[in-house]
C-alpha cells in the first residue's frame, strides 16, 4: 500500500496519506499567531479544510481529532467555532487536552485523521 506525503519539510509532513487514511500534523495558527482563541480556531479549521481537499476527502469524513489548548478556561470558546464547523451527523471521536503549546502566541493546535473513499 503507497504512503502519500502532502506539505513535506525536513522534519515533518502536513499530510498523510496511507490507503483510505488521511492524518494530519498538529495545526497551529501561524498566520493567526498571537490572536484570540476564536481566530486561531477558524484559521485552523480552514487550513485543516485545505489539507484534507489536497488529500482528497473532507470534514464529513473525520474519524478522530486530537485538541490541545493552552488554557482550559478557553474550552468552550474554542468549541463554539469548533461545534459550527464540525459536519452535523459526522463527529469524529475526540480528545481536547491542556498543554503547553511550542510557542505562547499559540493557543489551539488541532491534528484529525480521516477517511479518503
């Protein structure tokens, strides 16, 4: 079965792509840095769009997502742009963890694994 890298650098890819599995690396909001929990979620979620149209699928097809952010207090601002972008009828199974995140301008980085059919 082939292995598909999409967005690949030297330490790490965006994207990949094994058999009828899409996983993506941690998202943060780079060209949101430093900007409210509600801004670095949407610029998230839109980069998250773009990884899993380049790899062929999309939001309706998420199995798993995986959610850190770096202060609980902001859970359910993060959730309200989270819960009017997540596909109605398709929620992925997830987890949404407190952590320290690379670096203090980020506050959410987001990974999600997906089903390409």
């Amino acid at each position: 079965m082939s292995i598909r890298r999409i967005e690949t650098g030297e330490r790490m890819s965006q994207t990949v792509v094994h058999g009828n599995t899409v996983y993506t690396a941690g998202q943060v909001a780079r060209s949101a840095a430093g900007a409210s929990v509600t801004d670095q979620t949407h610029t998230i979620l839109d980069q998250l769009d773009a990884l899993l149209t380049e790899a062929g699928t999309d939001k309706s097809k998420l199995i798993s997502a995986t959610i850190w952010i770096s202060d609980m207090s902001t859970f359910n601002e993060m959730n309200a742009v989270w819960d009017a972008w997540v596909s109605p009828g398709n929620t992925p199974a997830r987890a949404c963890v407190e952590a320290k995140l690379a670096s203090p301008d980020f506050t959410v980085e987001i990974a999600v694994i997906a089903a390409v059919d």
